[in-house]
C-alpha cells in the first residue's frame, strides 16, 4: 500500500499543477487510483479523488486571487449553483452509469480542439454585448450544467468551464482560469459533501494526496500567472487532447 500510495500521490500533484492551469488534472489522478485502488469500489475511489481535488483547487484559487479582479457577487451565485449541482450528479453517480453521455462528449471535444487550434483569437479578452441580465444568465447555466457534469461523470470540467467562460462571457484564458477555479472550488465542495455524508471517503489516502496536489495546485498557478494567455492557451489544447483521449478509449475499447 505504501507503495501505491507514494504513485497516487506524485499523481495527485501533477493533477494539482496542471488542473491550476486550466482544469483536467482528472485526466491524471482519476485512471491511477481506478488501477491502483481496485480493491476498493468505484463511488468510494471516486470520492476520496474529491478531497485533493479540492485542496489543488483552493491553494491555485487563492493564487489567482492575489492577481486577477472578480465580480464577487456573480462568483457568489456561481459557487451556490455550482455546489448545488454538483452534489445532484453525485447522488445521482451512485444510481446510474454515466458511460451513455461519452460519445456525445468526445465529439463536443473534437470539436473544441479543431476550434480552437484554428482560432487563434480564442482565449484574448473579447467585449460581449451582454445586458447584466444576460451576463447573469450565463453564468448561472455554466455554473448549473458543468457543476451537474462534474459531480455526475467529472474527467474534463475544468477545461469545460474556460471554454465556457471565454465563449460566453468574453474573458480571457488567464481570467477564465482564474473564474474556473473558484467553480471548481464549489462543485468539489458538493461532491464532498455527498461522498462524506455516503461514507465514501478514505480518508488516509485522500489526505496524503490533497498536501500533494495543493503543492502542485500553487506551482501550476503561479506559472499560468507567468506565462500568460498564449501557455495556458497551448496547454488547454493539450489537455482538451488528452480528454479526447480518455474519452475515445472509453468508448471504443
């Protein structure tokens, strides 16, 4: 155990430096715990990845905090909806599989990674001509829709939320970023909630792995505060790459 313990742990802090970035360290921690905890059912490994999940999450947040501007209101309705959501996909996790909704998934992703790759203006700060009205709109449903996807099946909703966030509301990858990590922060939060309240927790693994993923969760950040928009932007090509990966296996294995 000692053994598989120290790989899920240099796991969970590479998943904390790239999920700082621009979300998908899932990609990372998620297939070595399923491979490395087999002993253990699915739900229960699923739910011990929420607690470094969200330590990652809190310490590149907090990075963030230090250097990008907010609007702390619309983030205050965000993180509600999101926790909300979240805890919803969880429950309703441990009722059905989710493996119907990955086929939809890995074409939604081609489809991101050929935008992307060919729009090299994706991802620079762009003014949307939203009322308020409808700039609350969309954060809510982004909010309601990834908070949902990341309780119920999760790989990917990061890079989910800075796609939504640079489509729909106009910000920039750094800005993105930085408003994904807070969500994240929230629907985290939700799935913990579950998870604790489930009895779905191992807590002498989930704790090793959340001080290793929160390092990697404060080194990513500060890197993407570095670097900039054109990193993050090469990175989320590579992650959104990945996830198609992950996906395709998934369904065509």
């Amino acid at each position: 155990m000692t053994t598989a313990l120290l790989l899920l742990c240099t796991a969970a802090f590479a998943a904390g430096f790239i999920d700082a970035i621009v979300g998908g360290g899932g990609l990372i921690q998620t297939p070595a715990a399923l491979v490395l905890l087999q002993q253990f059912p699915v739900a229960t490994v699923i739910g011990t990845l929420k607690i470094p999940a969200f330590s990652g999450t809190f310490f590149a947040a907090a990075q963030y905090a230090k250097r990008v501007s907010f609007n702390y209101r619309q983030l205050g309705l965000m993180t509600s909806i999101a926790f909300v959501a979240a805890f919803a996909g969880s429950k309703l996790l441990t009722i059905v599989s989710n493996h119907f909704m990955k086929p939809l998934l890995l074409l939604v992703l081609i489809a991101v990674a050929i935008y992307t790759g060919l729009n090299k203006n994706f991802g620079n700060h762009t003014e949307k001509s939203h009322s308020v009205k409808r700039e609350w709109l969309y954060a809510a449903l982004i909010s309601l829709i990834i908070g949902f996807y990341d309780g119920f099946i999760g790989p990917g909703a990061g890079s989910f939320l800075v796609l939504s966030f640079i489509g729909l509301l106009g910000y920039d990858f750094l800005k993105a970023s930085a408003h994904a990590k807070f969500v994240n922060l929230a629907t985290n939060l939700g799935s913990i909630v579950f998870f604790a309240a489930s009895g779905k927790i191992i807590y002498a693994i989930a704790l090793p792995m959340a001080v290793c993923n929160g390092l990697g969760g404060v080194m990513g950040a500060r890197l993407a505060l570095l670097k900039g928009n054109a990193f993050i932007r090469i990175l989320f090509l590579l992650v959104v790459t990945g996830t198609i990966i992950r996906f395709a296996y998934d369904v065509f294995k």
